[in-house]
C-alpha cells in the first residue's frame, strides 16, 4: 500500500516544479509557423516585379544602344596602332606603364564603368540572373560578342581580352554595392524549413490523390 501511494504522489506532482506548475509545451506545428512568418521576408506583388523587371530591361536596351555607340564605331585614325591582344593582362601593363595618368584612367576606369550597368540591371530582371557566378558569365558572354565584332568588322576597331576582364569586375562591383541588395528586395528568396518542405509535400500528395479520384 505505501508504494502505491508513493507512486500515486509521484504520478500527481509530475506536472509540477519548484516555482509552482509547469505549463504545457505548445504544439511544435504551431510554433514553427509563427516563427516562420516572422522570419519570413515581405515578397511585393506581382505588379510591382513586372514594373520593375520592365524598367530593367528598358535600361538594358537603352545601355545596349549606349554600349554600341561607344565601341562599335569605327576609327580609321586608329588602325595604325590598334592590334588585338589575346594575353591576359598585357594592355593593362601597357596602360599602367604609360606616362600620361590620365589616359590610364580613362581606359582602364572606362572600361570598368562600362560594366558596372550589368551588375545592377541584370539582378532586377529575374531571380534566375541574379548571383556573382551568374552575373560574371552573363557579362563575359556579352563583352566577348562585343569585343569579336570590334576585331573582326570595325575599322580602327581590335580583339581585347582585357576589356572583357575590366567590363566583368565592373559587372561584379556593381553587383556587390548595388544589384545583390535590389535583387533580394525585388525577388527575395524564401526559405523553408525541413517542417515546411514535409508540409509542402503532404499538401502535393493530397492534391495528387484527390485529382486521381
């Protein structure tokens, strides 16, 4: 009879503490819902990421005109002493090399800047141009196509890789200041929990079962 009461008492003060009861933990479902909507970012509307989108591809189309009235003009003055350069980093020495300062950062900033649009542009356009590897191939890609019509159509006009290498950090530069925080304000990316994906799941495999019936 004593170890039943004692057991009885034991099963009776389970709930309880040393500063009085302890309450009931909450449902884990329910707590994780509540912390995923905080957490989780405000995403605009679909209106506001068309407009934007469309603004961006506006601005795309308006430095695609800019970019071919700088580098695809011919210059016949300067066929004597243009010549194509397929070596990495060899008109860059040339340019740090000359005497005249100015001249070097009009080429070698020119070229940068020319690239910075590319990095602030294209993460507006879609979540799927956004990313530093994404960026960098898209720039390299574009100034590459470029650079081939300069060589082998323009007068005056010569194959540079560095150009691609400057256009490209220009790309990246802009990308890191500017285009990764617009791209995450316009296209943020929701991340889901390992309940939530379970969820997601569930949810699919109802609708699946009920479309079958």
């Amino acid at each position: 009879m004593r170890m039943w009461r004692r057991d009885r008492r034991t099963d009776e003060t389970a709930g309880t503490g040393a500063d009085g009861p302890v309450p009931p933990e909450p449902p884990r479902e329910k707590v994780s819902r509540e912390e995923v909507s905080r957490e989780a970012p405000r995403r605009p509307g679909r209106a506001v990421r068309a407009l934007v989108a469309l603004v961006a591809l506006a601005g795309m189309v308006a430095f695609a005109i800019v970019l071919a009235r700088l580098t695809l003009n011919a210059s016949p003055a300067s066929v004597p002493l243009t010549h194509s350069n397929l070596t990495p980093g060899s008109s860059i020495r040339a340019y740090l090399g000359q005497p005249e300062f100015v001249e070097t950062v009009k080429q070698l900033g020119g070229n940068v800047l020319l690239g910075v649009p590319f990095g602030v542009l294209l993460p507006l356009l879609s979540r799927r141009t956004r990313g530093l590897v994404r960026v960098a191939l898209l720039t390299i890609v574009t100034m590459l196509f470029v650079e081939l019509v300069q060589g082998a159509l323009i007068t005056g006009r010569a194959f540079d890789i560095d150009d691609v290498m400057l256009n490209t950090a220009g790309a990246l530069l802009g990308y890191l200041l500017v285009g990764r925080r617009l791209g995450r304000a316009v296209h943020p990316r929701v991340r889901r929990r390992w309940w939530q994906r379970r969820t997601v799941r569930r949810k699919g495999s109802e609708r699946a079962l009920a479309a079958d019936r």
